[in-house]
C-alpha cells in the first residue's frame, strides 16, 4: 500500500518543483542515492522501470525510505501496461510515471486512487489524460517539445498540471525557461543524477546539486 495519498504527491510535486529519475540494480548503491537527493531537500524520486528484477529492487529501497527517509515520496516510471503498475503499486509506490497514455493503467491507478503521470505529446492526448483522472500530465520528449509547447497548453488550459522529462538540466537557464513557460515540476535524471557521480561514489556532490537545483527552482518560481 502506498504511504502518501494522490493530493499529497501532486502537492509535494508543486512545492519542491523536482522528481530525480534514477534506475540501478545495485541495491546498496540506490539508499545511497536516495539518502543524497533527501539530504539536499528532494522529497519524491522516481525509480524507472527498466533493468530486469527492477521491482524487487524497487521493494527493497521503498522500505528503507519508509525506516529512514519517512518524508521522501518513492514512485515509478517507464510503466507501459497495467500488470507493472498494479505489480510496483503492491509493492508501495506512491505514484506512476508512464511514457504513453494508456486507460488501462488509469484504470488501475485510479481503482487505488495512485497518482498516475502519463507521458503525453499533443493537446488531444492532455486533455484525454485529464478526463481519466490524472492530476499532473507529463510531457515527453521533453527536450523536443520543448518550453514552447507548455506556454502554448497553457495559455487555453491554464488549469493543466505539467512535468515535462528528457531535455531538463540544473541549469539557470534551462530551468527558467520552463517554469515561465509553466510547468509545475520537472523530471531529471542522468543531469542530475550521472553516470559519474555513481561511478565515483560522489554523493556529497549530488546532495549539493540536489540542494542547488531545487533552491534555484523556488527562486524561479518566486519571479513568476
């Protein structure tokens, strides 16, 4: 069972600006990870789906979350069909993260009232992700589409929540564009999290990206 409610992700979502993306079969290497981006304010971290036994590794860090990290939001992305979300969501996950728009993982997500965020890349698909029930729609590629593309749903549906993912970095720039644009949070991964910072065992360093990027989004945010 989850240990957040659907409202109190998609708040936490808007309040911090920031869901880390990371994926690693190595068990003690993701407390490690998940122990950095708590300790530089991250409260959400989606664990993709993509390596085999992912969800037992998913399991195992869920727990040690819920025994030491109590505040962070553990959810899951790279979902394409129903049987992984219902599988991740016995598992605990507080919301799921899906590259495409399918009803029957919101069916799934909305019979236990889970935050579900469906990748989406056209208004038509938006506005079909928001008739099934999902609170905040993700947007991707975001690096194609674009701040662009999210200043443009805006403006006829100013009521839309957005997360875009690919194409989002800890930049100044980058981040201002999208939160003018209006974006409620965004997804990072391999720019905030990096294949270095893993391969060095640098976790201080993460936990201060984690700290910079997010006190530079309420600083965004703040402007607007």
């Amino acid at each position: 069972m989850s240990r957040f409610t659907r409202i109190e992700v998609a708040s936490v979502m808007a309040s911090t600006g920031l869901v880390p993306l990371f994926y690693h079969p190595d068990v003690e290497l993701g407390k490690k990870v998940l122990k950095a981006c708590y300790d530089g304010g991250a409260r959400l971290l989606e664990f993709t789906n993509r390596g085999d036994y992912a969800h037992e590794v998913f399991a195992a860090l869920n727990k040690y979350a819920a025994e030491e990290l109590p505040e962070m939001i553990m959810g899951v992305g790279s979902v394409t069909d129903a049987g992984a979300a219902s599988l991740y969501m016995q598992l605990g996950a507080n919301f799921v993260v899906t590259p495409v728009l399918r009803e029957d993982i919101a069916f799934a997500c909305n019979r236990k009232k889970i935050l579900w965020s469906p990748g989406c890349m056209s208004l038509t698909e938006i506005a079909r992700a928001e008739e099934l029930g999902a609170e905040v729609v993700k947007i991707f590629p975001g690096g194609q589409l674009g701040p662009g593309f999210v200043k443009a749903i805006k403006g006829p549906c100013p009521w839309t929540s957005i997360m875009p993912t690919g194409g989002v970095s800890p930049t100044e720039e980058n981040l201002t564009a999208w939160f003018e644009a209006g974006v409620t949070c965004v997804g990072m991964g391999s720019k905030l999290i990096s294949k270095e910072v893993l391969k060095n065992n640098d976790f201080d360093s993460l936990k201060e990206k984690v700290q910079f990027t997010i006190q530079l989004i309420a600083s965004i945010k703040s402007k607007n």
